[in-house]
C-alpha cells in the first residue's frame, strides 16, 4: 500500500481530540495535541498515546512520569490549534487554560484522565506510551470535540 493511500483512508476514521501534557523534573511544562489516544484495558484502566519522535514532549515520556489526557470540547480547537504548532510551542502555557499546580491540566476540559506512565514501545518514527489511569474527571454532558477528513467536525 503506498503512503497515500493509507493516509486518505486515516482521513475517514474520526477521533476524538486530545492535549497531552506532562511536567518533567525540572518544572518544565510541556503539551502536545493527539488524536491517536485510545482506552486499552478496563482491569487495570489503562490508556494508550502514540507520540511522534521529534515532538518535544517524546523524551519526557518515560515509565513512571505522571501525564494528564486532556480530552477536549467542541469549543476548545484554539487550544487544539496551539498545542499543534511547532511555531506557537513556548505560548503553550501563556494563557488561563491551565493548571498546572502539579501535573498540569485544562481546566474545563470534556474530561481530564491523570496518569502514570508504566511502559513505552519504539515503533519507526512513533513512541508507543502506555499509562495506568490513576484517576479522571469529566463533564457531565457529551460536547466532545472532534477530528477527521483533515478537520474538525460539527
């Protein structure tokens, strides 16, 4: 199959938009949009996040960091938008979205699912990340935001 081809049957699979973030030893604050974020057991709950190799937070994935699954809603594509951009990463952080008390969160997200990392599997240009779910927080109606075709749906 060539990479065309699989790239314009991705399009059609819609998923739900995340923001991963995490905090490295030094304080340091770091967020990064997915949409290859999906449940992968009941007993124990646990998540897993595949993550590009050149995203800045790839290295600070490692078993035993703490990380937040921001699950956004329909009206949060800004933080979407900023969380994407190579170009905007040091403004990731410079707004009220956030709290970043300990592992950082966005505040009035559709759902904050909060981690620890247990394993990471290479695999070509993407890190694998799976993460035990120690605890989660949702809103009370469905408004999630959603991706697919290349865009955010209605």
């Amino acid at each position: 199959m060539s990479k065309e081809q699989f790239i314009i049957a991705m399009r059609f699979l819609a998923s739900s938009v995340s923001v991963i973030s995490t905090k490295d030893q030094s304080g340091n604050l770091y967020a990064m949009t997915a949409s290859s974020v999906t449940s992968l057991t009941i007993d124990p709950p646990s998540v897993l996040v595949c993550v590009n190799n050149e995203a800045s937070i790839h290295d600070v994935l490692i078993p035993g960091a703490d990380l937040c699954i921001n699950i956004l809603q329909k009206n949060q594509q800004e933080i979407s938008n900023l969380c994407s951009s190579k170009q905007l990463e040091s403004q990731r952080f410079e707004n009220d979205f956030w709290n970043s008390s300990h592992t950082p969160f966005i505040q009035n997200a559709q759902s904050n699912i909060f981690c620890k990392v247990d394993e990471t599997i290479v695999y070509h240009t993407h890190k694998i990340v799976i993460a035990s779910v120690e605890s989660s927080q949702s809103a009370d109606t469905f408004n999630t935001l959603m991706y697919a075709d290349g865009g955010y749906l209605d």
